[in-house]
C-alpha cells in the first residue's frame, strides 16, 4: 500500500514521527509521499523524506495560504523541486469553502506553482472543493500533453469526474468514502481502477470509529476496504493496483531485495571470509612445483560455465508527441527468468551471452473487466553479448562492471476493438551495462560454484516511430495520435553459474 498524501511535517508529529513512521511500515505500507502545505514547512517536508528511502515529497502551498505565496516562496519551491526527494508540486489548488484567501490570489498562487510542475515535469497534487468550475476552466488553460497529477481527497460529483479522467488525471479517495454523510459509492464505482490511489490526509480524515482523533498513515487500507467493497473486488487487487499506480506516477523507483541481500552476502564474504588469494606462497602448490607469482594465481576453474538467472524487471517506456515533451512510464516488478554463457578470455575479463524473458500484463489488469480480453500480455525478450571486467579477478568475491550489445524481440499486444486482438512485432538493437559481483565456491575437481548478483540496464536509443498512441484506448481519438518512444530495462537479478573442470 502506499499512502500517497500524508502530512507527517504537521505539528501533532512533532512529539512521535519516528514511531509513527516506524509502526507505518511496520503494518504493511510500502511509501509515503508527504505534501507540504504552506511556506513555513517547505524545509521540514523535505528533511522528512530524506531522513527515509521510503517517505517522498511534494513541494507546494495549500490554496488556504495563497496570501503568503511571494516571490521568495515560489524561488524556493523551484530549488526544492529540484530536490531527488521531491515527486510532485502540492497540495496547490483551489478552496473556496474556507476563504482563507481571496479567489484572485488562490488562482495567482495556483498558475505560478503549476508553472513550475510543467517546467520541471513534475505530477501535480491538486486541492480541490466546492471550485469544480473554475478548477476545470484554469486546467484546460494551463495544462500541456505532458501535465499528470492526482485530484486529492476527491469529493465531487460524477460530471466532475468525467472531466478529470479525460484530461488523464489520476483520483485518490481518503476515509471520506467511509463517513456515514457522504456518500460517494457511485464515484468511487465509476473510477478506472488504473486511475485510482489511496490516501488518509493525515492527520485528518480519521475513518470510525476513530473520528476527532489524530489519523495515522497505515488506515489507507480501511479505505482500500471500502474500494473493495464498492467494486465488488479483491481488496488485494485494489491495494496491488493502486500501488503500481503511485510508483507510476511519482516515478518512485523499484528496488529488489532479492538483489540487496545478494550483495550484502557477498561484502561480507569479501571483508570477512579469507580467499585462497591471501595464503602463504609455501601452501600454493601448481604442477608439482610451487607458483612463482601468486599475485596472478586464481584458484578457481573458470574457463567455460553455464548458469540460471532470475530477476525483476522495471520496463520504463517515454513517449513523445513531434510538439510535446516527454512522458515516462514504467511497469516494474516483473519476473524475469534466464540463462547465460561465460567464456573467460583472460585473468580479469570474460565474455558473456544472456537470454532473458520475462511477460508484463500490467496494463491488462488496469483494465475495466468488460475490456480484459481485449489484449494479451506484452512478451518481451533480450539477448545480451556482454565485456565482464573484473577488479579483483583471483579473489573469491570479484566486483565487476559490463557493456555490450543488446538484441530486443518483443510481442506487443495490440486490439481494435471487442475479439480483434494481434501481436506487433517490436524488434530492436540496443546496448546494455551493467555492475555486479561473483562470489566463488571451489567444488574442487567438480570445477567451481559461482553465485551472481548484478543491476543491468537495457537502453534502446534510436526512438520507434508509431501512428498510433498506445497508451490511449483505441475508442478514443487521441489513440490515431502518431507517436515515438524509447525503452530502457532496468534489471536487479541473480543467479548461480556452474564453471566446468573440463576446461581449465
């Protein structure tokens, strides 16, 4: 689950945000993104997130404070949007339930911040109430092909959302779906499951039977309940959904903990186990004599091996249109299974060939149900030639980095409509690169173990040109949009790799 609007930089944190935090992730959320709200917590929003790899930030002031919005302020939401922390510019918009501050300077402070979205491609998180008129009139004024962002707290009317979910705009309910005088079942059914997110507002929005007390983050899924109940689904489908939809748009970044804790295994091999490398020259004994130089020994067969490899992928798609910049989007998580090839050329360099496959059917399931047969998953294929060089090639853990070829043979999924269903033939050269490290295992005159961790990226530089976009439905009149786009692969894995006696 990800909370994706909560203010741990309000004062009632003060006393216990670490607790807060701690009990957060401790109960299942995987992130928080943080928004701030007014000109004094800009700083303190963004120490929040940095002081967590998990916890993001939004940089903006809340229309309530749209007074206080100077030049100064907008200059430094500019250099805190800067930050690698920062995921989006909010909460800004427009509340004309509390007039705070007048219409005039909600909408001056409003165009400013949403300039500086556009200007750094940032999603935007919009505050908005009983303003539906004038929020759609500043949006169709001010927004590009490249503007994303999320209606926060979302409390309209169904005309409303039809507008929103035209311009592409992400929806995020709070506990405001679950409060006995409001009833938004009809929204809430009505909203694409791939356009939806999950937030509590804390620390406000209290769900029952805990009103009037300090909201926490991990009730987000007290509303996925309710999500679920609505649409008659899985609660683990809506958190699932919902999930990838917030890394989507923030563009939060995947990180496979299978790959960490390989690697963490292997420092401390590297710092902690002694390698047949550091003994005495008297115990290194080759072809009935003894080694003249032992700074070149390696002790481990590896000459010829072969091996399984098991991953997670993060494909990353940008589109552009000739007259818009660019947009990127990415679908991560995806198991991705192979084999490779090692052929070592000399004491510190080795050749290797990789056949990696892996299926992404995302983009199906964010489908509505009466569209899921429409498409099939995207197949995606790469086979890799990589240059392994290795730092300390004769000692037991060896860290490396890599470069080579990349050959793409994917199957993407196509449809026309109802039953009329195809796959596109999308096949492409690229390059991939690449860190790593090998920790070797002698299994003595059975050749040698070799356990692999690595992070390799797949780039396809030149741009594949479309005359279509496939990213809208083929229903919609943005869909005969001509389009380009480029893909990059992003692939945590690990693996085994058996080096034969046969060849020495």
């Amino acid at each position: 689950m990800v909370d994706t609007h909560c203010h741990l930089n309000d004062d009632s944190y003060n006393d216990d945000i670490n607790e807060v935090i701690s009990s957060a992730f401790d109960e299942g959320i995987k992130y928080i993104i943080v928004p701030s709200t007014n000109p004094k917590d800009l700083e303190k929003t963004i120490k929040i997130a940095e002081s967590n790899d998990k916890i993001f930030a939004a940089i903006g002031v809340h229309p309530h404070n749209a007074s206080e919005v100077t030049k100064d302020v907008i200059e430094k939401i500019k250099e805190l949007s800067n930050n690698e922390k920062t995921k989006a510019i909010g909460e800004i918009g427009l509340d004309y339930h509390y007039e705070y501050s007048s219409h005039q300077e909600q909408l001056i402070a409003f165009e400013k911040q949403f300039e500086i979205a556009n200007e750094k491609s940032l999603p935007v998180i919009l505050h908005n109430r009983e303003s539906d008129e004038d929020m759609i009139s500043f949006l169709k004024s001010n927004i590009t092909k490249q503007t994303e962002g999320v209606f926060h707290c979302f409390s309209s009317d169904m005309k409303m959302l039809e507008k929103i979910l035209e311009m592409n705009f992400f929806v995020s309910f709070t506990a405001n779906i679950t409060f006995a005088k409001t009833n938004l079942d009809e929204v809430v059914m009505n909203t694409p499951l791939n356009r939806l997110l999950l937030e509590t507002d804390s620390p406000y929005m209290t769900p029952p039977p805990n009103r009037g007390k300090r909201n926490v983050p991990q009730t987000v899924k007290i509303v996925a309940e309710k999500i679920s109940k609505i649409k008659q689904i899985s609660i683990e489908e809506v958190i699932n959904m919902t999930t990838e939809n917030a890394k989507k748009l923030f563009r939060i970044p995947a990180i496979s903990l299978l790959f960490t804790l390989l690697f963490f295994i292997s420092s401390l091999f590297l710092l902690g186990i002694p390698s047949v490398y550091s003994q005495n020259k008297s115990n290194v004994q080759v072809d009935d004599g003894y080694y003249d130089d032992y700074d070149d020994y390696d002790p481990y067969i590896r000459r010829l091996g072969i091996g399984l490899l098991f991953g997670t992928n993060t494909f990353v798609d940008r589109y552009s249109h000739t007259e818009t910049a660019s947009q990127s989007y990415s679908s991560d998580g995806l198991f991705t299974y192979g084999a490779l090839v090692n052929f070592k050329i000399t004491e510190a360099m080795i050749i290797q060939g990789t056949y990696m496959s892996a299926q992404n059917d995302k983009f199906v399931k964010g489908l509505p149900d009466s569209m899921k047969n429409w498409l099939e998953p995207n197949q995606h294929k790469t086979i890799e030639l990589s240059l392994i060089y290795m730092l300390v090639p004769e000692k037991m853990v060896n860290f490396y980095g890599s470069i080579g070829p990349s050959y793409f043979i994917n199957r993407l999924s196509r449809s026309l409509g109802s039953g009329n269903k195809y796959f596109e033939k999308d096949d492409a050269w690229g390059i991939n690169v690449g860190i790593g490290g090998f920790c070797n295992i002698s299994l003595g005159s059975a050749g040698t173990l070799t356990l692999n961790a690595e992070w390799k990226l797949n780039f396809r530089p030149n741009p594949i040109k479309l005359d279509y976009d496939p990213r809208e439905r083929p229903d919609s009149d943005r869909y005969k949009n001509p389009i380009s786009y480029t893909t990059m692969y992003s692939i945590p894995r690990a693996g085994f790799i058996w080096y034969m006696p046969f060849l020495k």
